[in-house]
C-alpha cells in the first residue's frame, strides 16, 4: 500500500494509520487478518492483511492485502 518505510513511518508517527481501531505505531506489529486504516493523499483507505511475508517481496504484490473500502477526502468528496 504505501511503497517507502520511510513514509510508512511518518504516517504512522503522525496518527494517520489505525491498526485494528487503536492508532498504530511505527513498530506495531501487523499479524494475518488486522484490519488497518491508512490516511494519506486525500483519501482514507480500509484494508485486510492476508500474509506477512518473511522477506520483502518484489512490487507489485497485491496478494498482502485486501482493499475494503476508499473514502476520498476534501471538496467534492462522496462518501
């Protein structure tokens, strides 16, 4: 979902990711089934954890997680 730790970090720093409900910090530990919710970039997104790999895997690897819901944020926004 978001493509650099360095990012990852930051959101999490800040209070914009919610690991099941709770806000997550950079080291929570994410296991198979958490729900996560990620604010970044105008947009909020709800996703299910479906794996944690071992070791990085190559982008592109969509098999990590499952998308439950987008919620676009600002003017204009429907919900």
């Amino acid at each position: 979902m978001i493509k650099r730790r360095t990012i990852a970090h930051d959101a999490a720093e800040t209070g914009r990711v919610t690991l099941n409900g709770k806000l997550a910090k950079p080291a929570s530990e994410v296991r198979v089934g958490d729900e996560l919710v990620v604010d970044i970039g105008g947009r909020q997104t709800a996703l299910r954890v479906l794996l944690v790999p071992e070791r990085p895997l190559p982008r592109g690897s969509d098999e990590l997680y499952e998308v439950l819901w987008v919620r676009q944020k600002g003017p204009g926004a429907t919900e």
